[in-house]
C-alpha cells in the first residue's frame, strides 16, 4: 500500500489526498507534524527521505517522491482512469497551467516555511504578514476566476464536467483563502466549483478536519 | 510560427527558450519589457491575452498558454521528439518533481513581483532583500544537490546521459543564482551540470544576453 507523508493543514498534501480518493487507492497516511517539536519535517530521518524537508512525500513500494504536483501526475501515469487531466494536448495544458497559478505562483508565497521567514529574519510584523498572504491569493484568484470564467456553462467543475488536477488544487488553496478571512466577492466562480467539488466523498475525506492528526 | 511573449531576464521565459530550442521549433519572440513603461506585462493589452500579467505567454495559432510547465509538457504532448520527460513513470515523475523544486520553491519567491512587494508594501530592506534572494535559492539548492548527486555518474545532465526538463529549469536558477552572487560551493554537481548544458548549443542560444531585448 503506497504511503503519504502527510500533515492535516498542509495544503499540497491536502491536494495529493483528493488525487488519491478520486483514484480509489487507498494509503497509509504517516503524519508529519509541521509544528510540533519545533517542525517534524526538519528532523534528519525525515529529512533523509525529502532533502527539501517538506510535505508531502509520497512512498510506492521502494519509490519516493516528493512534490505534490509530481505526485498527482504519477499517479495519473500509473493509475491512469478516472481521469484527473484531459487526452487533448490543449485541454490538458490549460489544466496544467490553471494548476500551477495555484503551485507555483499562489501557494509557495503563503507556506508556513515562508510565513516563519517573514516575520522572523525579515521582521515583518503579524499584521502585515496576514496582508502578504491575502495579496498573494488575491492576485492568483483574479486570474483564475478569469481562466475559469468559458468554461462556468460546460460543467460544475473548473473544466466542465469532469474533475480535473485543476479542482483538486484549487479546493485546498480556497480552504486557506477562508482560513485567513480573504474576501471572495470577486470569486464566484471560483467559489461555486469549490462547494460543487465538496459534495464529492474524494473531497470530503481530505478535508483536513477529516485527517487523524487533525488537533 | 509559435509566438513567445519574452523578456531575457525573466528565467521562467528562459526554460521555455531553451526547450524550443531543444526541440528545434522556430518561434518569434514578442519581448513584454518587465521594467519599462512601469511593467509592460501589466499593460491591458497583454493582460487580456495572459491574466496573470507574468511572461512567458505562448501562442500556437490560436491557442495561448501561460505558465512555463504547461508550455514545456504541452511541447512534450505535442511534439515529442526529442523527448524531454523520460518514458518510465517513476524516471518522469522524479523529472518532474526536480522541476518543480525550482519552478514552485525557489524561483516563485525571488521573482521580480514578489521582490517589489517586499521593498513595497513590506517595507523590507534592499540589504534584507538580498539575504530573501539568496535564502531561497540556497534552500532549493541544497536539496537539488542531493536529488542530482545519485545520478552524478551516470552523464553530464541531472538524470543522466539526456537533457530533461529538470536541466531545462535548473541552468535559468543557475544564471540567477550568479546574477546575485549566490555561493555555489556546496553545489559542485549543480555547478557541473550546467558547464555541460551550456556546451550545447540550444542553451547557448537562449541565454539572456543572447536575446534581442536584452539591455
């Protein structure tokens, strides 16, 4: 049975969770508390088996893979139906780059590693640090309410009718929006698509609350 | 013709560059001048046509794409030869995820937006921001170093003896690392790797300073 290294808050590994159940493959979640013991993921057996020292890993038998986006696409290569990306070469990258808005640009900025680097060697203030997370999510969500605005008649999803990478990343990063009280008056679509996914069981069981390690 | 919304410093435009060349598909650039004009990327104009305001932007007739992992796959997808991902799931996906350290973990923090939000509205230094640059890159680094080192005899690119999309990312990092005086000592692997990627020609031809925007 393949094993997630996994921590209830964290949003990558939120996403590769939502993969797994969509997929119906069950795993063995090992927690990682990012917190606790002043951060398990720093500690050197850890680090051992992610030089990055961050969630989530994923273990396949001997495989390790790190990378959370790495891990869906893994996943769809070795466990390819249902589906997570479209067959046409153009579809396919609009759902690729729709989920890295959401990889790359939005939530590397917000992470905790980040957040501790701000307000300490930085010295940016509490408050100013709530600002930088909700600038970062802001201008993310202004693209993709955009990107997903042709496709709002096709289905309840991001791309239309089928569940794609695209939903699975932007569910948890709405989750952090709300956590941090980021208005989303702007978004409606964005959060249609959010409550459309939530009714699904693949989303429902990833939901942090959902996890053990949830405190 | 492929169209390439570019900009020679940007170093997400700087992979794609390198992969069309790779690839050997002919392209027009359209430099988006980054600093000129106070930010041609958020002209309306080239809003409309990419959201996110960020370069690179690809057109294909009349398909865009943003997203510089997007555009990279979706040349993979659509012309696959020479192949930048291997074929075996587990090589591709550890292709992948080196990938993805530098393109969501390093580069996203240290990019030109984020920099100015931090001596912006952060009010954090220009020596302090210097420290930001370098942290992040050291972070990744360390990690890539340890990714790259198992396959250290097996050829002169990250995974051996045929460049992927993990040289394809890591020679632009490599460029900004120098650019702001990063110390390479602990990375002799990463330092080797890109020697041996910018004897070859499609890299030489789109560095920086080969490009016909750069100032």
């Amino acid at each position: 049975m393949m094993l997630l290294y996994d921590y209830w808050r964290s949003s990558a590994a939120y996403r590769v969770r939502i993969a797994l159940n969509l997929k119906g493959l069950p795993y063995e979640a090992h927690s990682v508390h990012l917190v606790k013991d002043g951060g398990q993921q720093h500690q050197s057996d850890y680090r051992a088996l992610n030089p990055q020292g961050l969630v989530p890993l994923l273990t396949d038998g001997s495989f390790r893979l790190n990378q959370s986006l790495a891990i869906i696409e893994y996943l769809e290569d070795t466990h390819p139906s249902p589906a997570l990306l479209p067959a046409d070469p153009q579809s396919k990258a609009q759902v690729r780059a729709f989920s890295q808005v959401i990889a790359c640009d939005i939530h590397p900025l917000d992470n905790l590693r980040v957040l501790q680097y701000l307000t300490g060697p930085m010295e940016v203030s509490e408050e100013r640090k709530l600002v930088w997370y909700q600038h970062w999510i802001l201008e993310g969500f202004k693209a993709l309410e955009k990107m997903a605005a042709s496709y709002a008649d096709a289905g309840p999803y991001c791309f239309g009718e089928q569940v794609t990478m695209a939903d699975v990343c932007l569910i948890p990063q709405v989750y952090n929006a709300d956590r941090f009280n980021c208005p989303m008056t702007d978004f409606p679509r964005l959060r249609e698509i959010n409550d459309n996914c939530l009714k699904l069981e693949a989303f429902q069981k990833a939901t942090p609350e959902q996890q053990a390690d949830a405190t």
